[in-house]
C-alpha cells in the first residue's frame, strides 16, 4: 500500500459525543479516491466472531489528508474497530494498530485491532448549554465609558480622545459599562469578556496587587455587583480575566519576599533564583520579561489552594466564568484542581484560556472547557484581511484547526477578530469595511463564541499595542449594530452540529451540518441552492435538506 493514512485512539480522532456514541476520525492521503471507506466495529470481546459497519463521510481537507468521519452508536460501550478501504483504482485495505495492510486475521483480530476500552459517562465532555448560541463582547475598562464623575479623577492622565499610550489613564469605569448594557443586549449580545477589574498597578490592571478588591479607578465592589446583577437582568453572562500565572511586585506576599528573602513564609510561592528577590538583574521568573509581574509557583500546593479560592469566590459573587490570562504557562496540575474545583459547585461556569498555539493538551475534558481561538483568527486575518490565501487554502486551513479539536470543545472556543493583544481587524484590512464585515459574517457562522471586541460596531481603528486599546469614540453612531444584531439572529438558526470547509466554483465555503438540514456560506459570487437566509454584498447564507 503506497498512501498514508493516520487515526489515534483516544484522542481527538477518536471520543465520546455522549454515553454511547463514539465519534471516529480517519484521515486519507489527499487525492486517492475511493468507492468506500467504513469502520467494522463490534463489542470487543466478539469482535473476532462478528463485525457491523458503518460508513464513513469525507468532510472535507486539510490540505495534505482527507478527512472521514463516522459516529457509532451503541449499548455496549467496549468498542473495537478497524478501518476498510476499497480503492477506486482496485485493491481493498485494512487499517489497524498494525498499520495498513491488504488484509486483516480476525480470528486473532483482538491483539492489533484500535479499541475505544469503555465509554464511561463520566468521561464524555460536557458542552456548556448557554455557550451555545453565546455572541461575547470585549471591553478594556479603562477605555470604554466613564459613568461615574464623582469618583478621584486625579489619576486621569489624557482627554478621552487623545492618542493612548502604554502609561495613560482616560477614565472608563463599571458604571460607564452598565450603563451600555440595554445597547449591548440588543445589539445581540449575550456575554461579556472584562479585562481585569481587581486593584493592579497600569492602565491594564494585569499587574494585581489585590485579587478580591475592584480597583477605585473602576468603581467599587458594590459597582460590580449592580453591573452583575443588570446584566443579568438582561441576559447576559459576564465572564471576568483571571490572572492566575503572575501578580504585580506590589502584592503583599511577594513584598514580604522582598523583605525577608528566603525567611518569608512566601518565598516558595514565586520562582526565586537566590536569597532574595532582586530587580536588576532580575533573577526571579516572570511574566514576559517585566520584572514588575512575578510569576506564581503553581506547582506549590498553597498557591494552587490560594487561586483556586479566588477563582471560587469570584464565582460566588455571580461572574459565569473565567477568562484564564498566560494559560499556557501555567501548571496543567493547578487547570486541573482549578477545572474539579469549579465544575463542582459551579458546572456551567466556562473556563477559556489564553494559549496561542497548539491547545488540544488542555481541551481532553479535564482541564479548560475552551481557548482564544488564535488557530482561527489566524486564517480569518490572512484570507480576509492580508489576502494571502486562495480559498483553497483558506478551506483547508479552516479544517486543519477544526479537526484538531473534539467537537465539543470546538463549540467552546472563544473566536475573535481582534483584542487588548493585537491590532484591530480593520486597520489590517487598511480600513476596508467590506472585508471586516466578510470577517464577521465567518465569525459568527463558525462553530464556538464569537467575541466582538468593543468599538468594532463604529467601526473603530488601531494599529499594534497600545494603539488598539484606544478610547470608544461616543461621538459616532454605530454604523454596523444593526448588521451584527442580524448575525446574532442567524447564528441561532444555523443547524447544531458538524462543520467544514470547502470550495464550490472557486470559492470559499462554510458548512454547518444537522440531523435533517445543513447551512452554507458562499463567500463570492455563486448560484447557491437552498433557501437563502442571509445575504451580504457578495456573500449569501442558505440552507438545505441533508
């Protein structure tokens, strides 16, 4: 056999959707086709007796596989599997953990056939049930809206429309922010993503000194809870930037390091090379290279208990989630005490994480529910916006990152345009408003939750940062509030289920696929079929019977 193919068991290749289906994955070498691709499948302990079968679908490619999938579904749980191919060009194959060979022993099958041991409910992850159909917007506090003019104002540095810099302070509050929430609420909004609220050093307030204490440039605690409770009030969750990998130099126990060095009862809270703290050079570990923002040491069993009780109380107090900041530096033990700890008391709080690179290690059901969807914006920014990819390419790109996730744990990502860590969408598409609204249009017909970054209905510019943390311009009328309230409308109609990519007559295709019917965006000029459900410039939605 002169192709490649790959499966891994236990893995996203091969899971649970619920107690008793199993969702296989088999990626083909791009090109070679086939009358047929199936799975033969049985109870693992009368799998060399009898098999069943069960086809497989190509759902599309990701540029250098083709990619089949079936789902099984079964009261007997103890799956063993082997995967058939029947070329086109002549000859069948057997694809087992021996690898792919031109024909298959089942009487001694039970020694190299893939198995799926025993589905165990438990283990199944879970989607949240409001991140379903979930539209978040992204506000950094200090630049959104000031509501509260008796509040110390000494600390504004700037007019609210001046250029920002990495040191200004224009005034935007929590007051500022619940004050928008009914325009907010109609504009589709149904959850909001808050950078830091907590007493920090910085405009960011990423640098903490006090987890559980709303910093007075933003308002007060009681601020907070008037903002929770109106929200909700309107149905929409708010999900608050949990910074668990770093605190500011400020904070009290690592002031107490610097004090008393290797005698403080915190020195092994923080990542120390040395009797004592010392700045220049630093010789302790930090976030980035900012000596101002030592990093916690989660593998000290007392640190992991005193985040995790922030993360709880944060909870207590009406937040439904968690936006985890440097998730990717952090412990996988201190997500996973996090992940128990919170789906305990809290099961449909959602944790997503900042990882920008590869995330499946932490999406396997026991650690974080989601992450910032950087694999995606990644093709939305280079097809949309810098024009460096067909829609060939796009197609397969889109499919590279769907397929290296579980379902599941696609519907949870946080997809994204643009945020506080990069230049608006639209600066990169040197102010081309067509080519932003193509991007939301993807955006919200993706499967998981998209997030607007604030300003994005004026639209708002902003190069890199702290250009693209610039202060929301109050002086103009949003011009696109009403095109993404009618995204947030069709983002509910589109069928729950499987996604891909692909091209028809040259261009790019979105598909969402149900039980009984399946939703395609055309993205270019095309005669689609189906009953067209929304249409965009060159770009129409439609659905059709499966």
């Amino acid at each position: 056999m002169n192709f490649t193919v790959e499966h891994i068991p236990n893995s996203e290749y091969a899971y649970a959707l619920d107690a008793h289906t199993l969702r296989l994955v088999l990626k083909v070498q791009k090109g070679e086709r086939f009358n047929e691709i199936g799975v033969l499948w049985n109870n693992k302990y009368n799998f060399a007796k009898s098999r069943n079968f069960a086809r497989m679908k190509q759902c599309g490619s990701d540029g250098l596989y083709d990619v089949y999938l079936c789902d099984i579904v079964s009261s007997d749980v103890r799956f063993a599997y082997v995967f058939f191919l029947a070329r086109q060009s002549g000859g069948e194959a057997y694809f087992s953990e021996e690898g792919l060979t031109e024909d298959y022993d089942f009487q001694y099958g039970k020694y190299p056939f893939f198995q799926f041991p025993y589905l165990n409910e438990t283990d199944v992850v879970k989607t949240i049930p409001w991140t379903k159909n979930a539209v978040f917007y992204q506000i950094f506090i200090d630049r959104f809206k000031r509501g509260n003019f008796e509040k110390d104002d000494s600390y504004i540095n700037q007019a609210w429309d001046a250029p920002v810099t990495y040191h200004s302070y224009t005034g935007g509050d929590l007051k500022g922010i619940t004050e928008e929430l009914p325009r907010l609420a109609d504009m589709g909004i149904t959850a909001l993503y808050l950078t830091p609220i907590y007493k920090g050093r910085g405009n960011h307030k990423y640098s903490i000194i006090d987890y559980t204490e709303v910093d007075p440039m933003f308002g007060t605690n009681d601020d907070l809870d008037d903002l929770l409770k109106t929200a909700h009030a309107l149905g929409i969750k708010v999900v608050t930037d949990t910074v668990f990998n770093h605190c500011g130099d400020i904070h009290p126990f690592f002031q107490d390091v610097m004090e008393k060095g290797k005698e403080s009862r915190f020195y092994d809270w923080f990542i120390i090379h040395g009797d004592y703290p010392r700045k220049e050079p630093c010789n302790y570990e930090t976030f980035s290279n900012c000596s101002y923002m030592p990093k916690w040491n989660t593998s000290n069993p007392k640190v992991r208990e005193y985040l995790i009780d922030i993360a709880l109380t944060y909870l207590s107090w009406g937040f439904d989630g968690l936006r985890l900041d440097v998730a990717d530096e952090v412990s996988h033990t201190m997500w996973r005490e996090l992940r128990q700890a919170v789906k305990n008391r809290y099961s449909e709080a959602v944790m997503v994480g900042e990882v920008w690179h590869e995330n499946n290690m932490f999406l396997r059901g026991d650690e974080l529910d989601g992450v910032m969807n950087y694999k995606l914006y990644k093709v939305l920014l280079d097809y949309f916006a810098l024009d460096i990819l067909t829609a060939k390419e796009a197609a397969e790109s889109v499919n590279r990152v769907w397929y290296k996730n579980t379902r599941q744990a696609n519907g949870m990502m946080l997809n994204f345009l643009d945020n506080h860590d990069n230049p608006r969408f639209l600066e990169l598409c040197k102010g081309n408003e067509e080519k932003l609204c193509a991007a939301l249009i993807a955006l919200y017909f993706c499967p998981g939750m998209p997030c607007i970054y604030y300003g994005t209905e004026l639209p708002l510019l902003g190069g890199e940062d702290p250009d693209c943390r610039r202060a929301y311009d109050w002086t103009k009328k949003p011009k696109y509030a009403e095109f993404l309230k009618a995204l947030a409308n069709i983002r509910k109609k589109l069928p729950d289920g499987d996604f891909y990519a692909t091209i028809q007559g040259g261009i790019l295709v979105l598909v969402r696929e149900g039980k009984e019917e399946r939703a395609k965006a055309y993205f270019g000029k095309y005669d689609a079929a189906g009953d067209a459900i929304f249409e965009y410039d060159n770009i129409k939605i439609v659905k059709e019977k499966v």
